[in-house]
C-alpha cells in the first residue's frame, strides 16, 4: 500500500464503482443466481439439521476457524488452539505470538458481537456499521498491529479505529478514491446493497465484498473488516446460526482469491462488458468463485457434523480417554445423548449414563475439565463444546493441525 497526503477530493463521479450489482443483461446471470438458490437450500437445510444448543456450540468454534482463516489470508498465522488460549487469558512469551494472539481475540471479540445480532438490521454495509466494525476490531489490537508503512517512504502511518483515512493510497495497480471523496461512495454503496431483493442481496454480498476494498475507506484492516461485513451479510441473507464460514474457502483458495477481486478493479473491456466503468465480468468471475466457495463450505461443514459419523469419532475419542484412564466409563453415553438432544439437564446425567448420581458427577466433572462440556452455571444444562484441541479428532480437516 503506498500513501501521500494529499486529502482534497478530487470530484470523482460515484459512477466509477458502476456496476455496484450484475445487470438483467449479464450473460452468466442465470448460473449466478441458481448457485445462490442451491446455497440458500443448502444452508436452510444444514442449520434445521441441528439442535439450537449443538448450533450455539459449534458457532463458538467456527468464530475460532473464521477469525484464523481470515487472519492468514493477511499473513498472521495463529492457531486456534492459541486462540482458544487467547480467550482464557493465556497468552504466549513472545511478543509476536502474544500481539497476534491479541489480534485473534478482537477478531473474535467482533464476531461474537456480529453473530449475537448487532447488524441483523442490515447495517453492514451502512458507513456507520462499517466503522463500528472497524472500529470495535482495532480499538482491541495492541498498538504493534495498528502501524503500516508506505512502502515507497518508509513512513509508518497509525491506524485511528473507525477512522477513515486521510491520505490517498495505491493498492498494487489500483489507486483508490480521494479520501475526501469516501463518504459520498460509501453513501452509495449503503444505497445500492440496502435495497436489494432476497435473491440479489446474496448475488450482492460478493460485489459489495469487492466494492468496499476498491473505496479502501481505512489505513489498515480493510481485508478483515470487509470479510466480518461478509459474514454479517450471510448471516441475515442466509439466516447461516454462523454455522459455516466462507474465510476458510477463501483461504484455501487464496491466490485465486486475490487474483479475482484484482481483476474486477478493471475497466469494462468493450462493448459487451455491461454498462458501468468498471468490468461486469471480472464481478461476474468473482461472484461465482465466492458463492462456489461459500457453497463448498457448507457442505463441508455439513459432512463433518453429520450425526453417524460425529457420533463415531466422539465415541471413538471417548473410549480411548476411558481407556487411557483420563475419562470415567462410560462418559461416551453422555456426550452421544447431548450430541443428538442439544443439552441435557445435570439431574438426568446419572439415567442418561446408566449410572448412580455420584458417578455420574464424576462424568460431568471429568467432561466439564476437559472441556467438551460447557454450562451458563451450575444448575444450567449441560451441552456439548467442541475445544480447538480436540477438532483434529471430532472434526478432521476443520483447520490444520498443531504443529508447535
């Protein structure tokens, strides 16, 4: 990113973000919009599957996998495992892994606002919610991660929390728009996205994903905050209970990520590229690459909590802790009741696991300890968790495994 100081607007027509949305027109429009019908159907028929309580636990994980996906796609690599230690207050010696850890739980910290309905009223993507975003994560990093540098002066600018920038800036070959010029864009990017029908408003979550990271309204943080919108936007449009996350698919397919929303900052190519100034193809390519993505990732997450096979690799995790001594038997008719119940009442632990009430207390304590079991308080139900530590087991492939 290079920046300068010029803060005068410069008068640009909002018309150069045209196309905001793809046009009737579009050639591949049909293809786009049964991809956002097979998504919605997909994602209506994953969250029904499961008990709100398993939904509500499985969501604390998928904040833990979407803050770190999200994060590498920038270069910050910090594991879940130390972002589930992050949230405990346990912080590493270094430095660098503490300020990452740190970054990783403001992440967090905004999501868990998000998905608790901060923005349900589509406010995502209204200047105001924009900032807050922006704002709530920052204001959280340590003062380290708040700095970037002009790579052509060397000087290090300050990233101000919901602040927009000042300067003008060139992200690769794109120079964004006069930092006076933001607020009439934003205004219009709010216009545009907030009035959309249900079939164009999924359509519009991946232009909209473009569009802000062309104004490029901050310093810094951008990427993430752009994805956090995202992830607002899915969360109303799609009713997802925050189940599944896209930042995994886009991370896997990082290069083609990056490469496609470069692309779509290019001019029309002729005639027959839409209407506005900017290439409807190259949103068009983008638009199906990020329904794909999110697509691919529901049923990802779909296969790996499908009731039989969960059940089988829980049970297996089970028997071996029972066997290793680290579990009392049989801790695994508990965990299998709350996986197909949601949450279980702590009096009806000792029936559900065949036991006597004081070695059913002991069950409860040995799970509660090694954290596959969460409750709000002592007399609240039980319901399952499922720690970073033990997703390499319960949920294979949900992110890399540790590697210290």
């Amino acid at each position: 990113m290079k920046a300068d100081l010029r803060t005068d607007d410069r008068g640009e027509n909002v018309a150069l973000m045209e196309p905001l949305l793809l046009g009737d027109g579009y050639r591949h429009r049909g293809a786009v919009l049964d991809l956002a019908f097979d998504l919605t159907q997909k994602s209506a028929g994953f969250r029904r599957s499961l008990p709100t309580s398993l939904l509500t636990s499985l969501a604390g994980l998928v904040r833990s996998m979407n803050c770190y996906y999200s994060n590498l796609i920038e270069g910050h690599d910090t594991h879940p495992i130390d972002i589930e230690r992050a949230l405990q207050n346990d912080y590493s010696q270094d430095a660098r892994k503490r300020d990452l850890q740190l970054e990783a739980k403001a992440h967090i910290t905004v999501q868990q606002w998000i998905d608790g309905g901060a923005l349900a009223d589509g406010s995502a993507i209204t200047p105001a919610g924009i900032g807050e975003i922006h704002r709530r994560f920052c204001q959280l990093l340590p003062d380290h991660l708040l700095w970037v540098e002009d790579p052509l002066t060397k000087e290090r600018l300050r990233v101000v929390p919901g602040e927009r920038r000042t300067r003008d800036v060139q992200v690769g070959r794109h120079v964004a728009i006069s930092p006076a010029a933001l607020p009439r864009f934003m205004e219009r990017f709010a216009q545009v996205y907030g009035s959309t029908g249900k079939a164009e408003s999924i359509l519009a979550i991946a232009a909209a994903h473009h569009r802000l990271l062309w104004m490029h309204p901050f310093l810094g943080g951008n990427g993430r905050v752009a994805r956090l919108m995202a992830h607002a936007q899915l969360l109303v449009a799609l009713d997802t209970g925050a189940a599944w996350s896209v930042a995994r698919g886009l991370a896997r397919h990082v290069h083609d990520y990056k490469q496609l929303l470069a692309n779509c900052d290019q001019t029309r190519r002729n005639d027959l590229d839409g209407r506005g100034t900017l290439s409807e193809e190259a949103l068009g390519e983008f638009t199906h690459f990020f329904l794909k993505i999110c697509l691919d990732q529901v049923t990802f997450m779909e296969s790996l909590v499908q009731p039989d096979r969960l059940r089988a690799r829980i049970l297996l995790w089970a028997e071996e802790e029972s066997r290793a001594g680290e579990l009392p038997s049989p801790s695994g008719r508990l965990l299998e009741a709350l996986l197909y119940c949601g949450e279980l009442p702590r009096g009806d632990a000792g029936a559900v696991s065949g036991t006597g009430e004081r070695h059913a207390r002991r069950i409860v304590s040995a799970l509660l300890e090694k954290g596959v079991l969460v409750a709000e308080s002592q007399r609240a139900p039980l319901r399952l968790a499922f720690p970073a530590t033990l997703a390499s087991r319960w949920l294979p492939g949900l992110f890399p495994d540790k590697v210290d």
